[in-house]
C-alpha cells in the first residue's frame, strides 16, 4: 500500500487533546504552542536485537514500552509529555499487521499518559526493527529539575521499587532458552507476574510528578532511572559536582524481585543498583523537606548528597562504605 | 569506549547559538522556548541500503544531506530551524572516526543553517548504519505555510531547477556498476559536477524563506520537493481541495539534467517531474503577487491553481493535458 497509505491507514483517526497541539499529521512539520511554559525534547532510539527481543515480547507491548520511556525522560525534567513523532524502519518480513499491533500499543500509551501523536517517518530496513521516538513536553520555567541542582545535605528519594524489570528480563531469557526446540512450551512465570510486568509493560511515573506538583515541591535534581540507580546517582553527582552517601537497607526491592534474585543465586543489591529500565524517579529534595516528602506514597529517603571529596559511596548492610561503579544493565548482560 | 564516553566526545564542545536553546545535551532532555513563534517539528530517518549507499556516498556528506533534509521541512512550513536531536543505530563495522565523521558532517550543517544539535541517543544496531533525526524549528503564527492553505486561480511556483538530483544518483548508480571488481577506477563525473553535487550535498532553501520574508509574501501553501514535483503537487491539491495545471515548458530544469537524460535515454520530464531529492521549495501564491514574485530570483511559476473539478494535469508542449500521477523516486528506482 506504499508509505503514504500506511501513514494514513495508521494515524487517520487521531484527535489532538493538548491545546498546544495546533497541526498533527499530515503536513511538513507538526505545529506547537507553547507559550507561557518551556519547551521539553527527548529522544530514543530502540534496535531490534539489541533493545528487544520479539521472541518474547509482543509487538503491542514493545509500542508501549518505547512511547513510555520516552514520556518518562519528560517527567524527569519534572514537566509533562504532550506530544510524539514515530518513525519506524521496518524489514520485510513484518506485515501492515505487525506495525498495527505495534502502533495500538503506542497509541494506547498515548491515550492513557495524554499524549499527542503528532508525526513520524515510516520506511524500509534491510533488516530488522528500529523505533525512534521524539517526544515533546513541557513545564513551567520554575518547575523543570535539572540533573545538576543537588547541594550537599540534600536528601535522596527514589519512587517505588528497583531491580524487578530487571529479573524479569532474566526471567524471560531462562524460559526462552528452556523453550527453545520445544512444542507447546508453558513458560513459568506463576507468582513473577509482577517482574514480567514490569520487563514488558513499564509505566512512567506521572502521579509521582503530580504529587510534587500537588505538595508543591521542585526537587533540586532529578533522572529517571534507565540504566541503573549507581549510573543515575553518578550522573546527578558529576553534574551537581557533589557526592552521595546511599544505604543498602533503604533501596526499595519487591518481595518477588528478592525470590527471583536467590532463585537465579545473583546479588539481589547488585541487580536492584544496576538493573536498569526501571522507569522509577530518582531525585534530591533540600533536607528540610524530610517530613514532606516521605509523607508522598511510594517515594524512599535512600540516601543523601555530600560534599564532592567524599565520593559516591554505597553503606551496606555492615556500614561499609563501597565506591558506586556505574555498571549499567547493558554491562551486567555481558 | 561506551555510549556515555561516545556522546562526550561528539558533543562536548557544542555552543548553543539561538536564544531558544536553553539547555543542549546533559540532561534527560533538552529544553527550549519559545514565547513568541509557533514550534514546527519535523523528523526523517535514514536506513542504509534503503536511502544511501555508503559504496559512493562519503560518511561526511551522509551526515550534511540528513540534517539538511530536515532543516527543508522546517522552511516548508516557511519556519526557521533551531534546534536538532540526532539518534544513530550503527553496526560493528563502524570506527569512532567513521561516526565522528558522519557527526562532523551534522555539525557542518548545524554550522551554516545556524542550527543547535541539542541531544540524541546513541546506540547499536546489529546491521547497518541507521540516522534518525528531529528537527525543531519556529514561525510567527501567522506566517506559517500549511499544505491545504491554496485557492484556485492562485500561482504555482518553484525555486531553482528539478531532476538533478536524480540524475546525479543515476550517475553515479552507474558509476558504481562500472566500477565493480576494478582497481584504480576513476568514476566520470566531468562536466556533471552540478549533478553529483545535487545528489551528495544538497541544501535546503532558507535564502527562499528570507526573500519571502523581505518581500513581505505568505505563500497560500508551501511543501518542500523531496519526493519528486508529482508526488507534492498532489499533496497539496488534496489538501487544500483544488485541482492544478502545470506546464511543461515552464518547469527549471538545467543543462547538465537535460544532457544526462539525454545521454541515459530518459524522459527529461518524467525525471524532473517524479525524480525527487531536489529539496526545491512548491509554494502557492494569490494571482495578484505575479510581478512581485516574478522578481525574486530563482524562482519559477509552473502553473496555476484551479477548481478541484479540473483535476491535476500537466500541459505538455503540444497542448495536451495529462492527468499528474504521483510516482515518487522510490517507484523510479524500482
């Protein structure tokens, strides 16, 4: 049907629900207002083989994953995604089928986070999928929270829990590998259900953006977490020129992840430190704000910001102080 | 080297040099504003073996062509560029010279359209070299040129000359045939330099938008020529509900086209009609605006716009209409 039927077959029915969304679809460029907030840009690149695996994760479910991180990189700036462009390379061997279940999950992201789908590029690949969104948001200039605002005494809060997307990718290695050959293989996946959640359909954290918002706190950095709390900490702690002190008892690991973790014998620190694609916020409020911030759900004090000669260190469980080496998930799957 | 230390060494000594750039590469996202002009956005991603060959096309080059060809978009819209985010797939047979070279191509553009590179993502792929790339730009809100703003009995016009570019890639598609299997081959490009150059480096049209400007002309509707005069007249008539006629003896195209259609026994007008990658600018204006934008230079009016009724047709030399079917390049080269 060509790459202009396709486009229309894929975006005809959109309606635009942002008021800075002026022109969608279907010109040269996509048309924004912005004019009382900044404007907020993020960008990310997903390779088939490398980011993903199709043999275990639905094409649906792929367009949700990479619209959502993408949404997440604008909640960590502490502004809100309004609008995406999709562009696709795409092999022959997927059908006009296969790029509809992978813009429904997209779009279902879209949908559900409030988000403009406002352009792309759809053309051929010699091989394999690649997905690169362009996401577009926005915040009030006194609100956006820069990775480089941390001051020593700062406290360090993290959102919900780390190192379960990880095991979950574990997870769906081990049962691809058991699988492999067999006919009618039923994975195990009974009482992990929530690690396999958190793998395959990640969410970003809008409610914790709008309970700062609602308590009204900017925090004084902040990132998502992707590659793993250590490389996140280090980043914030590079560009704010400080250095942290994070204690092992307060990271926040799901029970499951815990189970998974002795199951495959693996460090259960070490994953939940550099797991990564964890979509949780990490960020750093002024010491005063204590009582305020652990009274928000979900949100823990894990640690705290120090001068920058005293390094990053995590304190374990025997008050050890160990360097953070920022190991990433990409380096642990090595 | 890693991606983090990759993206240091691409980036690390950007200047930002619009006032809407507020923050560039560092952070989870660039930031921008824009108080006073509407935000276009545009993005175009580049698959090998698909839109380039890196048999006869320098990496440098590969770089300048896939910013400009953004930038075209944005001056489409009769905007100005501001801003670019860059996201690149590469394979293992890449060096860090190769992707510094490719970057410094990008850089070259950003350089002379006086646009800032302000993020990306970096990343492998499993085959290949994949270039995807958004473009942010800006307009007052009421000179933007939609695609669906043209009137019948409004003029038809176009910059420069069409069909080079196509000519060139044939050539040098020939060049590289030739060539196969020979040591010391030397390619023959004498006298078809404009041809090669079209192909290899083209540039977008913003010395159109400034003369716009300075004459104080919107164009009722405007579209660059990227794939091909047929494909965007098309475009244009169904968006903004008109019919058109184009006469032939009224379309640019230059003398080197003309003998290498020649020479390759081509339809000159098929190629110049359908041939693509000109970056040319199609743009509509009121009747009235003959003598004003008949004294811009390099400009041509083609024909005009009529009731959609009277369909789209090309007048050929002996008076003949032909209904105008949108082939595009990628049709051409199959």
């Amino acid at each position: 049907m060509g790459e202009f039927g396709l486009i229309d077959r894929l975006t005809n029915d959109i309606k635009l629900v942002n008021t800075s969304s002026l022109k969608g679809v279907g010109d040269d460029c996509a048309v924004m207002r912005y004019r009382d907030t900044d404007v907020l840009v993020s960008t990310d690149l997903l390779a088939e083989g490398i980011h993903f695996d199709l043999t275990y994760v639905p094409l649906k479910h792929l367009g949700y994953k990479a619209a959502v991180v993408n949404f997440s990189d604008i909640y960590a700036m502490n502004g809100h995604p309004r609008q995406i462009t999709v562009s696709l390379a795409i092999s022959k061997r997927f059908t006009v089928e296969h790029i509809e279940a992978l813009y429904s999950g997209i779009r279902l992201a879209c949908e559900i986070y409030g988000v403009d789908l406002v352009g792309g590029d759809t053309t051929s690949s010699r091989s394999g999928l690649v997905i690169s969104i362009t996401c577009i948001g926005d915040a009030p200039a006194d609100r956006i929270a820069y990775r480089s605002g941390a001051k020593p005494t700062d406290l360090i809060c993290v959102s919900g829990d780390l190192g379960a997307a990880y095991m979950g990718l574990q997870l769906l290695e081990r049962e691809k590998v058991a699988s492999a050959g067999q006919k009618d293989f039923q994975p195990q996946f009974h009482g992990k259900e929530y690690l396999i959640e958190r793998q395959l359909k990640p969410e970003a954290r809008r409610d914790v953006i709008e309970a700062l918002e609602k308590a009204g706190i900017v925090p004084t950095s902040m990132m998502d977490i992707s590659d793993g709390l250590s490389s996140e900490l280090l980043h914030i702690c590079k560009a704010s020129g400080v250095g942290c002190r994070v204690y092992e008892d307060r990271i926040p690991i799901d029970y499951q992840t815990a189970l998974m973790a002795e199951e495959l014998n693996m460090n259960l620190v070490t994953a939940a430190m550099n797991g990564g694609e964890d979509y949780e916020l990490l960020f750093t409020v002024p010491l005063h704000m204590h009582d305020e911030i652990t009274k928000l759900p979900g949100i823990n004090v894990i640690g705290n910001i120090t001068k920058p000669e005293l390094g990053c260190c995590l304190v374990t469980r025997d008050d050890t102080e160990m360097p953070i080496r920022a190991q990433g998930w990409n380096h642990m799957a090595e």
